[in-house]
C-alpha cells in the first residue's frame, strides 16, 4: 500500500497580512535610522550595497500590488512548495531592477511609505483565491503572501548581517511562516520518513526514503533554530559551518542533509 499522501499546511490569511504588513513596517522604521555611509556598505549578497537590498525589500511588496493590477490568469501553476524552487531563474532578473530601482529612489523612505500605501489599499479588497500572475508562476493571492514571508524575513537577516547593530526584529508570525514554508519545501524536495527534522517551535517534518519512523525516538534527527535553518535553506549558512558552530545537530546515517541544501539560493 502506497503511503497517504500528505495534506498540505494551512495558513490563517488574516495572520498572514498581518505578519507581511508587521515585518514591512519593522524594516521601513530601521531604513530610516540608516546613515549615507551605512546604506553604501557591503552585504552578503554579492555586489548588493545595503542601499540595494533596502530597495529590494520594496520590490518584493510591490509585486503584490503590481500583480493585482494585471489580468488575472485562468488557473493556479504554483503550489506554495513549489514556489522557493521556481525563483532561482530569476535571480539575474531580480539583480538588474533592484540596482535599477535603488538608483531610481534616492529617498529611501518615500519609497516605503509608496510602496506600504499601495500595498494597503491593493490588500483591503482582494479576495485570498484571487490569482496572481506571478512571474514564478500563477498562484492565489494567500498562498503568494505566505512566500512574502520569506522574503522579508531573510532580508531582514540580511540587513542586519550588513548593518551591526541594526538588529531589525522579526515578527513571530511572519517567522513562523517563512521557517514552515522552508521545511516543508525540503519535505517536497525528499519525501520520505526516515528523517526528522525539527525546527522549534514552529516546525517538525519527516523526510528522506528510507524505514518509515512510527514511535520512540527517531533514528535519525535534524534540529536546529528558525533563522540557522532559514540561513541554511536559502545558502546563507553552508551545513558544515553550521554544524561546526553547534548552530545545528544531526544524529544517524540519514541525517546528512548537505546535499539537499540550499532549496533557494
């Protein structure tokens, strides 16, 4: 007998633009404390400035309100664990208009308060099964939000990697979103239940082929925090780094998954 199929996760709506609405706002109030030579520093992200990645964060919120405007599609392309892997080919797109838009935008903090205002409005009439022509590929307008989180919360890390000091917060719900989409990726990506992955408090998947695991201990365990977890799924964090600063344990023959990683990079 095949193994049931697992249902997939659900998320509340009103939490989930509540969160996105949360974080934009968190991080638009520490963009504005940032000083000129702050905003032309380095980040991790290649040739990205702080300034560039400021700038990105708005691009990743006004694709929504930008989405809403066009012609909705006929029918959904994407589920939500399809997404993180759908991005990776349009990264060199994603690179050109943030340099674009960032020079574009001198004023950091208009663009923000644009880009909240829009978004706001787009958000107080759309129905959640509105579909979104997304480049990535069409998806219903709660399911696109809940990869917001993603964005924003890894770009928040980002920011405060560049930034010392910044120590811009993350919002419980947008985390918890951003760290279940993540895993339940990898779940996606190596199905299977030989492996337990824990990611607490907010997520426990099995994944991996092998002996189904049933009761008792599992023989073989993942666990690590939300943001080393985010680090490691989109290729902040290499595995071995993680491990060898006890930021991650992994106990049994299955539990090496090094080459599963990064799902989104």
């Amino acid at each position: 007998m095949s193994p049931a199929k697992k249902r997939a996760r659900v998320y509340d709506p009103v939490k989930i633009r509540a969160a996105v609405l949360a974080q934009f706002g968190k991080v638009r109030q520490a963009v504005r404390t940032l000083t000129p030579e702050q905003l032309a520093g380095p980040t991790r992200l290649g040739e990205w400035t702080v300034r560039d990645l400021a700038a990105h964060v708005t691009m990743a919120v006004e694709t929504v309100s930008r989405n809403l405007e066009r012609e909705e599609p006929v029918k959904a392309e994407l589920t939500l664990t399809e997404w993180p892997f759908a991005t990776a080919t349009r990264a060199a797109d994603i690179a050109d208009g943030t340099r674009e838009l960032a020079a574009a935008h001198p004023d950091l903090d208009a663009l923000y308060t644009r880009t909240g205002e829009r978004f706001a409005e787009a958000l107080d009439t759309a129905p959640g099964d509105r579909l979104l022509a997304a480049r990535t590929g069409a998806m219903t307008l709660a399911d696109y939000l809940v990869t917001r989180t993603v964005e924003l919360i890894v770009h928040t890390d980002d920011l405060n990697a560049a930034v010392p000091g910044l120590d811009i917060p993350h919002d419980r719900q947008a985390l918890a979103a951003c760290t279940r989409l993540l895993a339940d990726a990898l779940a996606a990506k190596a199905p299977g239940g030989s492996t337990e992955v824990r990611i607490p408090p907010y997520a426990v998947v099995q994944c991996v082929e092998g002996p189904r695991h049933t009761r008792g201990t599992p023989p073989n365990v993942v666990e690590t925090g939300p943001l080393t977890w985010i680090r490691l799924a989109t290729g902040r964090v290499a595995w071995r780094d993680a491990l060898e600063q006890a930021e991650l344990s992994a106990s049994g023959e299955r539990a090496d998954l090094s080459g599963l990683l990064p799902l989104m990079s």
